[in-house]
C-alpha cells in the first residue's frame, strides 16, 4: 500500500478523513514528536513526509517513508531522517523502516499544515 500525499494531498488538521490504518496512524503521531531544530513545527505539519510505502514482510511490515528536508544543506540532515526511521521502527508490527529522502519536488511553504502557519504567524 502506498500513500503520496503530493499526489493526493492531505488534510494535516483532520486525519479522519484520510481513512489511516492503525500503524500509519502511529506513524503520523510518531512524526509529530519529532521537531526541526530551527523550527518549532512537527515535521509531520512542515510537510516534510511526502509519502509512504508499506509492504507485508516476513516478520512484519517493511516500510520506506518518503520525506525531503526544508534545505538540502539543512543542518538536520543527518538526524531527522534518522529519528523518523527509529520512531517508526519502534512501532508495534513493523519489520524494517527505512527512509527515502528525495529533493523532488522541492520544498516550499506551501506544504505548510494550517496549523504550522498559524504556529509561525504566518496565517
């Protein structure tokens, strides 16, 4: 299964409508705990998860999170998609998570939840 909130977008403020399994709602929550350093917003309301795929393993699910960063010289390049990976890891029924980290599209303001705007005045 696999979701591409690019393609077909996604409602940050009320994740009922997007219809989530359980293990993708505990992946939102866990992607919610994790801030960019420079910016106090979820990267999960940044916008910075772009997607996920999740297959059925042997011992488990494999999943591969796409995600971008705000820069592609972010200073948290080397640990944001490392604390995505271990927070989802650390979920119940997963086998294997591992991240896709992809500059494309680029990162712009846009992918800003309501919430993060607010968060940042800009709303």
């Amino acid at each position: 299964m696999t979701r591409d909130f690019l393609r077909d977008g996604r409602e940050a403020d009320d994740l009922a409508t997007l219809d989530l399994s359980d293990l993708e709602d505990g992946m939102v929550q866990v992607m919610r705990t994790i801030y960019d350093p420079e910016i106090p917003v979820p990267i999960w309301d940044l916008g910075l998860i772009y997607g996920w795929t999740i297959e059925d393993g042997d011992a488990g699910k494999d999943i591969s999170v796409k995600m971008t960063l705000t820069a592609p010289n972010c200073p948290a390049a080397e640990t944001l998609p490392a604390e995505v990976e271990q927070g989802v890891n650390a979920l119940e029924g997963v086998a294997h998570a591992s991240i896709d980290l992809v500059f494309v599209p680029t990162y712009s303001m846009e992918m800003l939840s309501d919430e993060a705007r607010l968060t940042l005045g800009l709303m």
